[in-house]
C-alpha cells in the first residue's frame, strides 16, 4: 500500500507518496481548488493508498471525498504536530513529506471526524452561541444608549420584554434625530436576532427530540436542552473514550488545583479544548450555578466538612454517590463532585440511550 502525505490549503496542495517501505515515489504539487487537487489525485496516485493531513476549516467534507478514493483517510490532530509546528524548516512540501513518514511509522495523533449530520449540527450549535453574542452585544449597546440620554427604564417586567421592546420604540424622549435613528436601528437588529435565535432553536429542538440521549439527559437536574445537544453532538460516538474520566478532559471539565475543597468554587478549565467551548464554558458545564446550589446530590467545597455530608447525598447510608465509578472521591478529603462526574454520567446515559435506540431500530447515527 502507497501512504500520502497531504498538506492541504484553499488554493494549493503538496502530496508526498512513499512506498510501502518509506521509499519516495514522487512529490506532486498541486495548484488550484480542492476539487483539481482531488482530480490530480484520482489520476497521478498509484493504488491502493493511505492518506494523512491536518484537521482545518473543511476537514470533515475532504475526509468524505478522499474516502471514496484511498483505504484509509488519517485526519491528524494540528495542535499534537510538534514534529510540524514546532520546526524551523517548515514549508508545504516539508510538511507533507513528515505527514507520509507518521503515517508511515503509525504515529500520527488522530482526530475523531463526525459524520456529515452531526457537523451539521454542530455547526448549528455553535452558530446559536454566536448569535447570542451579537444579540447580547446589541442590548449592551441599548443599555449604554438610554443610560448616556439619562434615561429611566420605565416598563415593568424587563426592558427585553415585548413591553420593554415597544417602550423603547415609542421612547418620547429623544430630542436629537440622530438619536432616534440610533434607537430604530438598534431596535430592528435586536428584533431581527431574536428571530434568528427562534428559527435556529426550533431546527435544535427537532433534532433532539429525535435523538434518544439527548432526552435522557434531560433527566438530570440542570441539564437543559441546550446542554444536553451540545453534550451528545460533542461526543458523537462514546465508544471512543476508553475511560469516563476521559470524557470530562475532553470538554475540559476538571477542576483547578486549589479549586476542589477549597474557597473557591469548582469550574471548567482548558475551555479551548474539542467541545470545550460549546459545554464546558456553559455555566461551569453541566449544571449551572442556581442548578448546582439546588441540587442536593452536588457536592460544593467545605460539604465534606460538614457533619452529614456525604450521608446526605448518598441517601442515608454513609456511601459514596459515585461509587463504583470513582467512588473514593469524598473519602479523598471531600473532592467536590464538579462538571467531570457530571459528564461522567452524562456519557454513561449517552450510551444507554444509543443501545436503546439500536434495539428500537431508532438510531440516527449521532
């Protein structure tokens, strides 16, 4: 089998073939769109072939199109490249050639590439959580507005309310032009976001009504429906974590040093990680804030300190509530149960929710 070592860009392309011995066959510089670089390989490379590049914008639809060519398609994970990233000598055909040799040596540090549905619904997700931005930036640039006019809100209920909406709209009390064509502008782009958020939840919430896991983990207290999608589309497939514990570092939700048990409270860190932003940066993960102080099973820092604790939350009997799954948490001098055991169980329902939509012959492929 020939192995290729691809370094792919918007408007160009180096291959490096090597046998299957590592010996060099040729390099092939490509110019032009993906589509000539997937022409040049359908014609100049030998068969069958391996193939290896680096995860980018567009990853998941040339792993699509080189899988209907090659034996195998390695996507390798850019950030984990030292043997690239941190070279002195680094150009597109040096590059590609140290892609052949990893895969070659079967060394390369591979990504999880989801299925065409599941980017899309990532990419929905993620498109939601922008829009949420610009639309809290708009109603920053509307408080910022009323408060340099001195301007009281005057409408019970809120001024995002569709009272505060239409108060802010008749607002008699601009006296310059330029200040009412502010307010109308500002007042049609928050209309206009609200909308848009409305449109993208309602394609949310029909994907996962149709997912089972997505419905079970709304069973857990704090978990919501845009928790519980984000969760799922993250992990895609469980059966990649060999452990739970790996499921709460790859959303990044262990806690600090110094955070568990101590004066402050537990949270997500490494939010730049896969899936980290789209969960972990949720509230703290799983469960927010008000969710977490409700909830009688979460262990909060100095709980174990307290008389009872741990009776409390393990139903009287002394025992500790994630027995058997780390268990000796709170015997390890309280370690508070933060968004890791969370997504632990999280994980866990994943799975059970997908066995039971094989056995139903429901399974969507998320």
């Amino acid at each position: 089998m020939y192995i290729v070592g691809l370094d792919v860009h918007a408007k160009r392309s180096s291959m490096c073939i090597l046998d299957e011995n590592g010996k060099l066959v040729k390099h092939l510089e490509v110019k032009g769109a993906w589509a000539r670089m997937l022409q040049v390989v359908d014609e100049q490379v030998p068969r069958p072939f391996a193939v290896c590049f680096e995860a980018s914008c567009g990853y998941g639809y040339l792993h699509d199109q080189l899988a209907k060519r090659a034996e195998r398609v390695t996507v390798a994970h850019p950030g984990q490249l030292r043997l690239i990233f941190r070279s002195k000598k680094k150009n597109d055909r040096v590059d590609a050639d140290k892609l052949a040799k990893l895969l070659l040596l079967k060394e390369v540090p591979a990504v999880h590439v989801p299925g065409m549905d599941v980017r899309a619904w990532r990419g929905l997700i993620n498109y939601r959580r922008k829009l949420i931005g610009r639309r809290a930036a708009v109603k920053t640039q509307v408080r910022a507005f009323l408060r340099g006019l001195g301007i009281a809100v005057g409408v019970k209920g809120g001024l995002w309310t569709k009272k505060g909406v239409a108060w802010l709209t008749e607002l008699a009390l601009l006296t310059s032009p330029a200040d009412a064509v502010r307010r109308d502008v500002m007042v049609d782009d928050l209309t206009a976001l609200e909308e848009k958020v409305r449109r993208v939840e309602r394609e949310l919430n029909r994907i996962g009504r149709a997912h089972p896991g997505v419905t079970l983990l709304q069973t857990i207290p704090g978990v919501g429906p845009r928790t519980a999608e984000a969760f799922v589309a993250h992990v895609d497939d469980v059966r990649r974590f060999a452990r739970v514990k790996q499921v709460g570092s790859y959303f990044g939700l262990g806690a600090l040093p110094g955070r568990v048990g101590g004066s402050q409270p537990p949270g997500p860190h490494h939010q730049g990680r896969a899936g980290g932003r789209a969960v972990a940066g949720r509230r703290g993960g799983v469960a927010g804030p008000a969710a977490q102080r409700q909830d009688p099973r979460v262990l909060r820092p100095g709980d174990a300190q307290r008389p009872g604790a741990q009776e409390d939350r393990a139903g009287g009997d002394g025992a500790s509530p994630d027995a058997g799954d780390g268990g000796d948490a709170a015997q390890r001098g309280g370690v508070a149960r933060t968004g890791a055991a969370a997504a632990a169980d999280a994980a866990a329902a994943v799975e059970r929710a997908g066995q039971t939509g094989n056995e139903q012959g429901k399974d969507k492929g998320v």
